[in-house]
C-alpha cells in the first residue's frame, strides 16, 4: 500500500509530507483548497503525463515521491526483476519535473523510463473518477477482470502458452517450407551438377598427376627420334660392338706373350663393350618408355580439360571439385531432410492447434459461467446506489476463427441505464455520476479479485446524497477492509464512514503573497467539525454538529 507522499514545489504545494494508513482514507476540503494537486502529484510519481504548468512558480523544478510496501508475491517486484532492478523492502517511485518541461523518473533511486514507471504504477495504484478513461473502463482490461473474479488466470496462463507454442510452430513451419522452396527451386541444377561431377569422380591431386604425364608424353615425342638414331649406333648395323669384339679377341690370344703390355687394353675393350650393352639397354628402356598408345596423350588431355572446365564453371580449383560434388550431394541430401521436417512439422502444427481450440473453448465456457456469476454480483450493488433500474451484463463474443494469446473471446462490460433504453459498453452509455456508481459496484465485487494495492476513487459521490452517498460510503468502508481506498469525497456520509480523515486546505506563507496546500489528519474532535462543515457549509450549527455526531456514531 501507499505509506507516504513526498511533494516539493508542486502547483501550490512548497513542502509536503503526507502518511497514509490502510483501510479507508478520506480526504476532504473546500473547493480549491488543492484535492487534486495532491491527485496529480501522485498521478505524476505514478507515470503520468508531466508538464512544466506542474512546477511552482518561480522555482526551477518540482519532486513527487511515493513510498510503498508491497510483500514478496506482489507482480511490481517480478516487473523490478525482470528489468534488473534493485529491489528492497519498501518500494520508492520519484518524478522530478523541471520547468522547461523535461522530467526524470526514478524506481528505488535508479533512472527509469518514464513509460515503465507508468506501468509499474499501474501495478500498484488505480484511480477511478467520473470522467476517468483508464481502469475499469478500459475494455482491454475486462478479460483479464473477468479471469481474476472466475479464478481462470491459470488456464488462461496455460491457453497463453499453447498459443505462443502454435506459433512457434508455425513460424519454424514457415521457415522450412520457405528453405523446401528454396531447396526445390535449386533442386534441378543440384541434380544435374551432382551427376555431372560424379560421372567426373575427380581426386584430389588428379590434375597435377595429369599434368606431369602430359608434359611428359609431350617431351618424349620430341626426344624419341634422337633416341632410335643413338640405338642404331649403339645397338644397329653402325654399331662398333662387332668391331670391338674382334679385336679383344684379337688381344686375348696374343695376351700370353706379352701380359704386362696387353692387359691393360684387353681390359679397357672389356670395360667398353659393357658400356656399350649398358646404353644399349638404357637407350631401349627409354624407347619403351616413350612407346605409349597413339590416343593416350589425348585421352589425358581430354580428362584434364574436362577438370578444369568444371572446376572454372564452380569457380573452385581442380582440387576442390570432389568437395563441391560432396555440398550438392548434401543439398539434395537437405532437401529429403526438410521435406520431412515439414511434414513432422504440419503434424505438430495440427496437434497444437487441436490443443488449443480445446482449452480455448474450454476457457470460454469458464468465462460464460463466470460472466454470469460477476453480473448478478454487481446487480446486486446496483439498488442501494440507485441504479435499481440498470442492469450490467458482460458481453462476450466468441469467435474461434479469431485467435489469439487471450484466447476467442472478446469481453466488454455493457450496462443498461434504464429499461427500455439501449445497451452499449460502460463508458459510453453511463452518465458520469452513473459511471462511478458502476465502478464502484464492480470494484466492490472485484477488489480482492485482480485489484491493485491501492484504490483511489475521486469524487464519485458527486450529484449524489442521503441514502446513495451513505451506501457508497458503506461500499468504499467495505474495500477498505481489503485493500488501501482514498477517497476524495464531499459527501459527510462517506466521511463519516473513513477509518482516517485528512483535511485540505489552503493557507498564506509567512512574509509571502502565495498561499500553500495545508494536509491535517483529523483527530475525533476536528474530524468532526469538519463533517458538520461539510454538512452545514461555513457557518456550522449545533444542529449540523449533532447530526455529524450521528453519522459518526452509526459507523
């Protein structure tokens, strides 16, 4: 609940420090006296709209700040988690505005947006008026009062995530049925190159290897002429062989007559006949070397262009084609794969959605039944406020070809003024007295369901008296029971009924020309000349006192 207000230098107010209690607080005052600077100070601390018309005149800036206690399971300290900020036992929300029309906002002293301020404010207070937009009156929130007051917050949470399941289905279905596309667009050319290539059946190092045995076989034709006509010499009918045969054997028989002249050249003749059979026999391995097939060198030249054309027609090297040849065959290979993959997925898909129409239908069932429940629940507010003529119904459309993450209901309070009258939505078709006697029914029978800590209702007895303003003063007592209520009120009924009564007024600053906004809590004796006041106006009579007393007293 809100513990205390800290205003400095707000519109009229120099200095204020303002405690609030729990249960039902009033405030109360003469027209003027500055009620809603004090609404709007809050309003700003809580996210509002700022404006530099706020700041006191002739000051530079002006400060509003707002001390909570909340316990450990309130949604405002999962909201301060989820952002990362620090947390501690009190929860202290502060909005400077400057006059030049800048503000900054600050949770537990650490900079915040002024946007997330708002919608942590919105966690921990409600303000609700005759001519208030938010809250209640908003039909966006009407599901969600609804789930709270029928205790559906659960299925509507598992509803919620079935949903966000389906689409994420949906959106992986989406994307592989985009890459199947993609995939059958490029499949016809991934066929045809991952067939060309492996008719290819290129290796790596082919083209060097291929390479060197061209060149090779190319050379060799040039070399092979010269090699016949060394064969004729060494091993043909020039051959000195037969020559030298002769003559060693020449030498051989004459050796034994003069050994020492003659061995030195039988043996050089010896050493030269071999040498002669060695080249002979190096001279015909390099001829057979060189004999190779008439269409081989062709066929190798064939076989290194063809690598090399794919090769520039992938634009990777020789060396690399087996690798492209691998990346089609794995493409076509994908292409199986995701076929799959968007079959298991369509699968998924149905088995989601069947889940969800289930719960969805199921939750709207619930929320039949509680609509039902909620409208007689208000009806039943409705006569002491004197709406006993009215009627409120909560609309519900169905339309399970709209789905979404709250499910195929659409929800909206409609009320009826009087019989005979049009229907409509609450805030359109109510009056403005009429629309806070409403709220107020509904906030009655949805304060412990899906509220906020702290309910401020402004001015709501507004046109009203006697018998309504006694049982909207019962219904605010009533909330306070159990949550924190301020209520800006003129009527002594409601006052009467306040667990704690603060006083609004104005008075002159010392040495100064302005006036300032004056709070005082009201003791018994001051609360209740303040309640004669509010019923005999300024001059307040023995008579206003003593019926001030009763309205006391029947609390």
């Amino acid at each position: 609940m809100l513990v205390e207000l800290a205003i400095r230098d707000i519109v009229l107010v120099e200095h204020l420090e303002i405690a609030y209690a729990g249960g039902l607080t009033v405030l109360t005052g003469e027209t003027g006296a500055g009620k809603s600077i004090l609404l709007d100070a809050l309003t700003l601390a809580l996210g509002g709209r700022g404006d530099a018309s706020l700041v006191r005149a002739n000051c530079t800036q002006g400060q509003v700040t707002a001390l909570f206690q909340l316990p450990v399971t309130h949604p405002a300290r999962a909201l301060l988690a989820e952002n990362g900020l620090a947390d501690g036992d009190d929860l202290v929300l502060r909005r400077v505005q400057f006059a030049d029309g800048r503000s900054r906002a600050y949770v537990n002293d650490q900079v915040v947006s002024v946007q997330f301020l708002k919608s942590l404010g919105s966690r921990l207070v409600e303000v609700h008026g005759q001519h208030d937009d938010r809250a209640l009156v908003d039909p966006a929130m009407h599901r969600t009062l609804l789930d709270a007051f029928g205790n559906l917050e659960d299925a509507a949470s598992e509803l919620s995530k079935t949903w966000s399941g389906w689409r994420g289905v949906l959106a992986a279905l989406a994307a592989e049925r985009a890459a199947l596309e993609q995939a059958e667009r490029d499949a016809e050319f991934n066929r045809h190159a991952q067939s060309e290539l492996a008719k290819l059946a290129a290796e790596e190092g082919e083209e060097a290897l291929l390479a060197e045995r061209r060149h090779y076989m190319m050379q060799s034709e040039k070399v092979a002429a010269d090699l016949t006509e060394a064969q004729e010499v060494v091993s043909g009918g020039a051959s000195p062989t037969s020559a030298l045969a002769g003559a060693l054997r020449r030498l051989e028989r004459r050796a034994a007559q003069l050994p020492e002249l003659l061995d030195p050249a039988i043996q050089a003749l010896d050493r030269a006949l071999v040498a002669i059979d060695e080249a002979g026999s190096a001279i015909d391995d390099a001829l057979r070397a060189t004999d190779f097939a008439p269409h081989e060198l062709e066929n190798i030249e064939e076989r290194l262009f063809a690598l090399r054309a794919a090769a520039r027609k992938h634009g990777v090297s020789v060396d690399d084609l087996p690798k492209v040849a691998e990346r089609f065959a794995a493409e076509l290979a994908i292409l199986d794969a995701t076929e799959s993959r968007v079959d298991q997925l369509v699968e998924q898909a149905a088995k989601v959605e069947a889940l969800y129409a289930e719960q969805a239908a199921a939750l709207s069932a619930s929320r039949k039944m509680a609509a039902a429940a909620l409208d007689a629940a208000v009806m039943e507010e409705l006569p002491d406020l004197k709406l006993e003529r009215a009627r409120f119904t909560t609309r519900i459309d169905t339309d399970a070809g709209t789905p979404g993450p709250d499910g195929i209901d659409r929800v909206e309070f409609w009320v009826q003024t009087n019989p005979g009258t049009r229907p409509g939505p609450l805030l359109k078709v109510a009056s403005g007295g009429e629309l806070a006697r409403f709220l107020l029914a509904l906030k009655v029978v949805l304060a412990d369901r899906g509220s906020a800590p702290t309910l401020i209702f402004d001015e709501i007895d507004t046109g009203v008296g006697g018998a309504v303003a006694e049982a909207i003063g019962r219904r605010l007592a009533r909330l306070g029971g159990r949550v924190q209520v301020l209520a800006v009120t003129h009527a002594p009924q409601v006052a009467a009924r306040a667990g704690h009564h603060l006083l609004i007024s104005k008075e002159a600053v010392a040495n100064d020309e302005r006036v300032a906004t004056r709070v005082e809590p009201l003791a018994e004796g001051l609360r209740l000349e303040e309640i004669a006041r509010m019923l005999a106006g300024a001059h307040i009579t023995d008579e206003a006192r003593a019926a001030a007393e009763r309205l006391l007293a029947a609390v």
